[in-house]
C-alpha cells in the first residue's frame, strides 16, 4: 500500500502534526522585525508582497485549499502592512492576489465543471469595470 501525499485538504496523516502553538509563535514574532526593517526601507516589504504571493500561487498549484485558507485570511492582515510601509505594488495588489490565487485553487481542486458560470459573472462585472476606466 502506497502512503497517500496530503494535499491539504483535511486534517494532516498520523504523524504529521500541523503548525505547533510555538511555530505559530515564533512566525508572529518574526513580523515585528520585519515591520520595523519595512518601515525603514519599503523595498522589504514589496519583497515580502511578491513572496506571500508566491507562496499562495505555490499552495494552489499543489491543491493545499486549507492552507490557501489561511493564506487568504494572511492576505488581508498584510495588506494593511503594505500601505503602512510604502510597499511599491498596485493599491489593490492584494485583490488581485487573491482572485488570482483563489483562481488557480478553485482550477486545481477540479470543482469548477465548464466556465459557464465564471464567464456570466465575469460579463456582468466588465460593464462597471469599463465606467471606472472611463471616469
């Protein structure tokens, strides 16, 4: 019997624990360094926007839906990071990295029969995409 690779969508296999309380920790604690070095030089925070993208595209290629999750709920706490530190990526980077990221997540899980549906939601929002663009 072959072990099954965990894809991040239920609780992780006998042996292999999530994030302890002093992982959690310890990654908490490693954001305030951070914001004090982003807070002096903005380029460790664009850095820090393009990694926690790169990490979400990551997790949704390899189908991990409970840590594009967390990743999500990361996002927005990180955003408001972002504009606190003079970050140089586009005001709405965090939208757009996570329709994109969510994107990819709903692709890979293999839930999303046909683009029937997506497309009627993508056609009744380019109406008021244009009149942003316009005004």
């Amino acid at each position: 019997m072959m072990p099954q690779r965990h894809d991040g969508a239920g609780p992780p296999p006998a042996g292999r624990a999530a994030l302890a309380p002093m992982g959690a920790t310890v990654f908490l604690l490693m954001h305030i360094p951070l914001g004090l070095v982003a807070h002096r030089l903005p380029i460790v925070s664009t850095l820090h926007a393009f990694a926690v993208l790169a990490v979400g595209i990551a997790w949704a290629l390899k189908g991990y839906e409970r840590r594009v999750a967390a990743w999500a709920a990361y996002l927005v706490g990180a955003e408001v990071f972002w504009r606190m530190t003079r970050a140089s990526v586009p005001w709405e980077f965090g939208k757009y990295a996570f329709v994109l990221v969510a994107g990819l997540a709903i692709l890979r899980s293999g839930r999303c029969h046909g683009a029937a549906l997506p497309g009627v939601y993508a056609a009744l929002l380019a109406p008021s995409a244009l009149l942003v663009v316009w005004e």
